[in-house]
C-alpha cells in the first residue's frame, strides 16, 4: 500500500537467493521435484524461473568451500522498488529508524540481474534486496515437472523481534492485513499478503510460495510428494484470514516451498486489520496442522 503517495514504493516480491550445503539435491528438488525451470548458472549461483522473470530462484553454490565465508551472505530476499526516486526515499526512511542500509555496487547490482539497490538488513538480520528493474525473459517460462505454477507469489520469513520488523516493512509502504496472534501478514498491493512475519527464535526464509493454476494443482502435488517421498510439512490446508490454499513441502537442507492458490483480493480500499488468536483454527481451516516447524503451529 502506498500511505498516501502518489506511487507505491515497493511493488512486488521478486525472487529470493538460497544458500545450500548440497547444490545437486537442492536443483534436483527445486526443479524435477517441485517444477521450476533452471535457466543459468553464472557467478557461483544457479538460477531457476517461475513466471516471466529472469529468475525468482537462485541456489548459491556449495558456500562451504570457503570456510572464511558466512552462508548466510548467499541468501537474501528480493523486493522490486518502483524507480530509483523511491529507493532514495526508502534509505532515507530506513536510516532514520536505524535500520543497517547500503548501496550495492555495480558488481552486486549485476548479480542480482537489477539495474540499482539498496542490500538492507531487518531487525532480525534477514536480508532484504532493495532492487530497481529486476531483469525480465523474453522467453515462455516452460517448467521441468508441469506443476501448474503460474507465478512466484509470497515469502514468509522467520522473525526474532516482530515488533521493530514490522516497523521495516512499514517504512517501505507495506499495511498489516490481519494477525494471528504475533504472526503479521503483510499487504503490498491488492491482495491479502506478500510477506509473512512469523516469531521465531531464528531469522531467515521459513518458505517460497508459488501460485499454482487452481485447487486441482494443489491436489496433484499433494500426491506427487507423497509417491516421490517427499516430506510435506503442512496442507493441504486453508488460511483463515487470506482464504488462501496452500501446501508446504521440504526439501534439502530444510527448504520450504509452498504451492498456493486462492489467495483474497483485498483491493485499494482501507481497512482495520483483524486479530485472530494463535490457535490450529486460525491458521487452517482445513485442519492441517504442522509438527515439525513450530512457526506454523500453535503451542499446544
């Protein structure tokens, strides 16, 4: 939401970079398994399509080989800027609430396939990639596994002090939509959310989540991990508060990607966001619950 400007300063999430102990299980699971398509491999990272984009996943390789080298550099979240006057007025905003800012250099700029950013830190050290004219395909986006995916949609990200991070994404123009106890959905443009906040003792990504065609879709991966052994942390379920299907799936490494659809459209029209307790019914309606991930499950 743009608080009243003329032009919104962030328009969308547009990819995020991984770090992964093993490359060839993590491209194996990003592409044969959940069904992106892989497109390059150039300076040390490995790329991968959803939608028309250049890429909106990239897996870094083997960061283990240089043990100087902290893996955590080699992921990060990316957020599209609207033009290079926004990005002026986002550092601004973000070094005034002391939040850690920095130009990327040409060479950072480059391999991130953007024509400027700002690399910025969260209060909780996830990093998020500021970025101006994220480069696009001319080519159709033709996946390895038909998966029915049609876009790159969400992230949900691990928060260890949600307060002062929801502050960073309200610097940036973003509006909570709803809670669910402490968890905070974040809205950008008309729908529910792009971003979730979830507590957490940790930071980093806890998924990257995918809009597939309809429920269908949802239901054929469902059962495509199942026979391909693959673990599915939770759904198929429903969120209460943005009535968007889902189904998250693990991978090396703990990698969660989610499958998603049906997400409600909330449009430009201002609203109070609604509190929901932390309790199994406010995050699926369906009944789902997760065991193994704590940040989306409710004590008890």
């Amino acid at each position: 939401m743009n608080n009243g400007a003329a032009t919104p300063l962030i328009t969308s999430v547009c990819y995020v970079r991984l770090a992964v102990s093993e490359p060839n299980a993590g491209v194996r699971f990003v592409s044969e398994i959940f069904g992106l398509q892989r497109v390059a491999d150039d300076d040390g990272e490995i790329a991968f399509r959803s939608d028309d984009r250049f890429r909106t996943v990239s897996l870094a390789k083997n960061p283990a080989k240089d043990p100087a080298k902290d893996p955590a550099d080699d992921a990060s979240i990316g957020i599209e800027v609207w033009d290079d006057k926004a990005l002026v007025e986002i550092a601004t905003r973000l070094r005034d609430l002391h939040f850690t800012v920095a130009e990327a250099t040409p060479a950072e700029c480059r391999r991130r396939h953007v024509q400027s950013a700002l690399l910025a830190q969260d209060a909780s050290g996830n990093r998020i990639d500021l970025v101006v004219r994220p480069r696009r395909s001319g080519r159709r986006y033709f996946p390895t596994r038909d998966a029915g995916i049609v876009q790159f949609h969400s992230v949900g990200l691990r928060s260890t002090d949600h307060v002062r991070d929801t502050v960073f994404w309200k610097a940036l123009g973003a509006d909570v939509s709803d809670w669910v106890g402490d968890i905070a959905y974040l809205r950008i443009d008309a729908m529910h959310h792009r971003i979730a906040l979830y507590p957490s003792k940790r930071n980093g990504l806890l998924y990257a989540a995918f809009e597939v065609e309809a429920l269908d879709q949802i239901m054929q991966n469902s059962y495509f991990m199942q026979e391909s052994q693959i673990k599915i942390v939770q759904g198929p379920g429903r969120e209460p508060a943005s009535r968007q299907i889902f189904l998250h799936v693990e991978g090396p490494d703990g990698l969660i990607f989610s499958y998603v659809n049906g997400m409600a459209e909330l449009g430009d029209k201002p609203r109070l966001a609604r509190q929901f307790p932390l309790l199994t019914t406010s995050l699926c309606d369906w009944g789902s619950t997760s065991k193994d991930v704590p940040e989306l499950g409710a004590p008890g």
